[in-house]
C-alpha cells in the first residue's frame, strides 16, 4: 500500500460525513509499515465502536467508516473466519463490522456487514509462513505462491467490499 497522509485519509471517507471524518482518531502514521499492508484499518480509541479501513480502490485511496455490530466488539473474542483474510489459523478474534452506504442509500439507512478480524490484522494473517499441511512440502516456491495467493485474495475480498459499500442500488 502506498503511504498516506492525514489529510489523504479524512478526504478518503466515502460513507462518512465530513464531521465524522474530521472527529476520527487517527493510528500513528509514523509507526504503519506501508509496505507489509494491503489495507489500513483500525479502530477508533475514543470511539470504541467506530472502525476505519482505507485501502486502494482504482488506484485512489477509499475508506469507510465501519461499526462494531455490538458494544463487546474487541472485549470477547469469537471464533469465525474473517472474510477478507479467510485465515483457518487464527480465527479467534473476528468481529461482525457494519458500514454505511455511502451516498443516498446509506443516508436512507442501508448497511452492509461482513466479519473481519476485530484488530485488521489481515495483512499479517496472510503474510504467516504456509503451515506444512498447507503447502504439502517443504519447497519455498511453494510457499511463495500460497502467500501471493493468499494476498490478492485479500485485496480482491476487502475492495469489493468497500466496492459494495460504494454501489448506489
């Protein structure tokens, strides 16, 4: 992912108002390793059921203003499968996250959800080395393809989303 800037992100919310994005509390973008993300997601720590993702989308940041499906996100864990990630290793921390439409729709009421992993670690998830049973050898070049796999996987699941949060009808 190619680094962004303060500015960059609260100019990237499609489905939130521009007090919304203006009111969100930002991670230390000094400390994100751009180059081991597919997308920048976190939660808000004044706001504990408020949640951002911003990833690429036709070449131009997009983000979305997401929230906790119930007011435990974060605080029990639950096993599931993340949907963007699709991790079958780490699957106890996965959260239902609900986003606004954006436009006329999501001003009409119109959701959208999906579970993600409740501290966006996706990037991390499928980066992790292929597990033997996984890769059904020791060859590095398998491996590789997993991971390669395993990453456009996740940048194909999240921007259709955030597609999705985008569709007018």
């Amino acid at each position: 992912m190619n680094p962004l800037t303060e500015q960059q992100i609260r100019a990237s919310f499609v489905n939130a108002t521009r007090r919304e994005a203006a009111q969100a509390t930002l991670p230390d973008l000094a400390d994100v390793r751009w180059d081991r993300l597919d997308y920048l997601g976190w939660r808000d720590r004044r706001a504990p059921l408020a949640a951002y993702v911003v990833l690429e989308l036709d070449g131009e940041p997009t983000g979305i203003l997401l929230r906790a499906a119930d007011a435990k996100a974060g605080r029990t864990r639950r096993k599931g499968l993340c949907a963007w990630c699709e991790d079958v290793v780490v699957t106890d921390d996965v959260s239902l996250y609900v986003a606004r439409r954006a436009g006329a729709a999501g001003r009409a009421g119109n959701t959208i959800g999906t579970l993600i992993c409740t501290d966006f670690l996706c990037s991390a998830n499928v980066r992790r080395t292929p597990t033997r049973a996984e890769a059904g050898s020791d060859a590095e070049s398998a491996r590789e393809q997993i991971v390669e796999r395993r990453v456009a996987g996740l940048r194909e699941r999240s921007a259709r989303f955030v597609a999705e949060v985008l569709r007018t009808r």
